[in-house]
C-alpha cells in the first residue's frame, strides 16, 4: 500500500511538471503580477529593469555552475531573485546599479552558504547593499501600491496560492499579526507615529516581503514550529529597526535577522545530532 501511494504521488508530481513545481509558480506569479501591474499603472521600466535584474542572475549562475563543474540546470532560483529585485527597486533606478544588486545577491548565495544552502535571502543582501551604498530609491512596485487599494486582493490571491504551495502559512500568518499587532501597541501607547504601516504603500510592502521573501524555502524554516519563531524574529526587529533605527531597511533588517536565525538553529541541531 504504502509502494502504490508513494508511486501515485510520484506520478502526480511528474504529471504536475515543472510549472506545478513551487519555483515554477512563483516564475508565474511574480511574471504575472509584473505584467498586471506594468500594463495597469505603466511603470514599463520597472518591467524593463526586472527583465535585466532576472537575465543577470541567470547568467551569472550558469558562470557559477561552470566555474564549479556542476551539471548545468536551470537557474530558476537565480532568476526568482533577480525578478524580486526588480520588482523591488525604483524603475527609475539604473541598469548599473540593478546589475550591482544582482551580482551582490548571486555572490552572497553562493559565498555566504551552510551545508551549501544560502544563509541570507539573496534579494535582500543585494536590496539593503545598494541601498546603503548608493541610496537606491526601493518603492515595491511589485506589490501594487500605485494602483488602487481593492487591488490588493490580487496579491492576497497570489501570495496565499504561494504559501500553499510552499506550506508557510505559520511563517507569514505569524509575521503579519505580531508585526502589525506591535505597531499597533506602539500607537495605542503613544510612543511613536505610526500610521503610515498600515497604509498603501507601506502595507502593500509588508505583505510582498512576507508572501515572496520570507517564505523562501532555502532561507527560512520547514517546521510550523520553528516557523512561528522565525517570524516572530523578522517581524520583532522589523519594529524595532522602523522605531529606533528608522529608514527604508526595516524590512530588509528583519528578514536577514530571521535568515541569521534560521541558519544558527539549523546548524545548532546538525551539531546536537552529530553528538547523539
């Protein structure tokens, strides 16, 4: 019985094919939402510059895959990442720079790695690099916030379809409700002004990181468990970073905390297993 389920679920998978695959949906959705927003709102450059963004990191792993005699495959995850940085960066940002932020997000994949998984989110390391450097203008459009506000339910769909099909709604259930329910004390208490989160284009922001950063299987946590806390982290120093930091990194400063927590656990029970 249990040869003939694991042999149907095979054959469901393989019948599935590639775009089935998480990658391969999040290759649609974000194409898809990128399109939407493009031809609905006319940043064309902003499509111009996540085609760039995606077409660099592509490259650039393939350079990485011959460099180290790997079997050349699809770099789907190099083009996720560039796709990301695109949809995050000003369109009015420079080709240079998105190259810059890709090839820094590319190196950090494959240089800043345990057990040979990333330990950083590379979108992020390559957002908050030139944005530190250059004071690169990150206005999310990938999120929608220039077109009306019932176009939010657009995105709802795509990130819930998203989280399904990665199995992350602890991960991003968790962040949202801690992240808006402390910003939320923090007014009721008087101790700052902020509004402006629970507003477009700030909303709009929080709910692109939560569906197509945090959740990013190669950086974040399988078990519900360690999902809760590793959104918890995110969502705590997201906070904390907008409150006594400030600036337009809180998100980035958040998610590469919960990458750094991740990577500590994970490597903590490897260690505690070897010992057993």
């Amino acid at each position: 019985m249990i040869r003939i389920q694991g042999k149907t679920e095979a054959h469901a998978k393989r019948k599935r094919g590639y775009w089935g695959t998480p990658k391969g949906t999040m290759l649609i959705v974000l194409a898809g939402l990128a399109v939407i927003v493009s031809a609905a709102a006319g940043p064309v450059r902003g499509l111009l510059n996540m085609a760039v963004a995606s077409a660099t990191a592509a490259l650039l792993d393939y350079a990485v895959m011959h460099l180290q005699q790997r079997k050349i495959s699809l770099p789907d995850g190099a083009m996720l990442t560039g796709m990301i940085i695109g949809m995050v960066l000003s369109p009015t940002t420079s080709w240079p720079v998105v190259v810059l932020a890709v090839a820094l997000a590319i190196a950090s994949k494959h240089l800043l790695a345990l057990a040979q998984r990333p330990i950083f989110n590379p979108a992020a390391v390559g957002l908050l690099a030139v944005l530190t450097i250059f004071s690169t203008g990150q206005d999310w459009w990938g999120g929608l916030p220039d077109l009306p506000v019932w176009w939010l339910s657009l995105l709802l769909m795509a990130g819930y379809w998203i989280a399904h099909k990665v199995h992350k709604f602890p991960h991003i259930f968790t962040f949202l409700a801690v992240y808006f329910a402390t910003f939320l004390s923090a007014a009721l208490f008087g101790t700052a002004e902020v509004s402006d989160v629970f507003r477009v284009p700030f909303l709009n922001t929080a709910l692109f990181l939560a569906f197509f950063m945090l959740t990013d299987p190669p950086t974040s946590p399988a078990k519900p468990a360690e999902q809760v806390l590793n959104a918890i982290v995110a969502a705590g120093v997201s906070v904390w970073f907008n409150l006594v930091v400030g600036g337009l990194s809180f998100l980035l400063a958040g998610l590469l905390a919960a990458n750094l927590t991740h990577a500590f656990v994970s490597a903590t029970k490897r260690r505690w297993k070897r010992g057993v």
